[in-house]
C-alpha cells in the first residue's frame, strides 16, 4: 500500500469511529456521541486479534412488524451483548496502540447503546422475553465490524424507537 493511501485509510477509520459513535437513531439519541475522532492516531487498522461475530443486520418487514417491542427490544439486546462481549474478547488480546484504542471505544459505545436500550421504558412490560439470537458471519475485519454495528442502530433499533414513538 502506498503511504498516501494508507493515511487515506487512517483518515477514513478515524472518521467511522468517530462517525458510529455520533449515529443518532432518533431525537433521543441524538446526544450520543461519545468518542472524539482519532485525528493522526491511526495510519492503518490490521485484522482484529480474534473473530467478532456480526449481528444480523437484515430485518424481514413482515416479521419484524409481527414482534412485540419487547420481542423487537430483546433482540436488540441480545445482538449488543454478544457483539459487545467479541469485541471485549478481542480487546483483551489485542496489543497496546491503535487497534486497541479503537476496539476500547467501540466496546464503549457498544456499552452506551445497550444501557440506553435497557432503560427504554416499555408500557406493560413485565419479565424480558427471550430473544432468538441471530449471528452474522465471524470476522476480524474492523471496517465490516463497525458497519454491521452502525446498521444495527440505523435498523432495528431505529424501527423500535419508530414504533415506540407511535404509542405515545
């Protein structure tokens, strides 16, 4: 790679970082932008210390539509947990420097998002229902890592607060 493209991708995972952690998925989450870009900290990201299993991203409208939020606010969670457990995973050994500033701040967002999912209130909800988890394909692609948990927030999440917005 020659070193204007690898500064080029240095800017580019900069900006996604920063970017991931900015997404707003409504009103309510438009404050939420927890890690400040990583401006000339990172040239070039190699492959993750160790596979993260991506959250299934694809929603069938129908189906989806069918679940109750508690069902919609399960699954959610459920994908948040286990993609923030692999990315803990990888971060543990994952050595000192870039790679591991950016899984440090991707597994805080993770965290900041499922706290936020946890405290949405839900009329009449009584015990969590389970949830089916659904997983992606492993991968030690930090890119693709970040782009699965982006269109988590910008697709299911986003319905679920779409649709509790309704009722209020």
């Amino acid at each position: 790679m020659h070193q204007n493209s690898q500064s080029n991708l240095g800017e580019k995972i900069s900006e996604s970082v920063y970017i991931f952690a900015c997404l707003s998925t409504s009103e309510t989450f438009d404050r939420l932008c927890f890690s400040p870009p990583l401006q000339g900290v990172c040239s070039a990201v190699d492959a993750l210390p160790s596979d993260i299993k991506l959250p299934c991203i694809r929603i069938h409208k129908a189906t989806w539509e069918r679940k109750s939020v508690h069902e919609q606010r399960a699954e959610i969670l459920l994908s948040l947990g286990t993609l923030a457990q692999d990315v803990r995973s990888a971060r543990t050994l994952s050595q000192t420097g870039c790679g591991l500033t950016l899984l440090e701040r991707l597994e805080h967002s993770i965290n900041n998002y499922l706290h936020v999912v946890r405290l949405l209130h839900i009329e009449g909800e009584q015990v969590g229902p389970q949830a089916e988890l659904c997983l992606g394909q492993p991968s030690k692609h930090f890119g693709l890592v970040l782009k699965h948990f982006g269109l988590l927030l910008t697709g299911k999440l986003e319905w679920l607060i779409a649709e509790m917005a309704k009722r209020c």
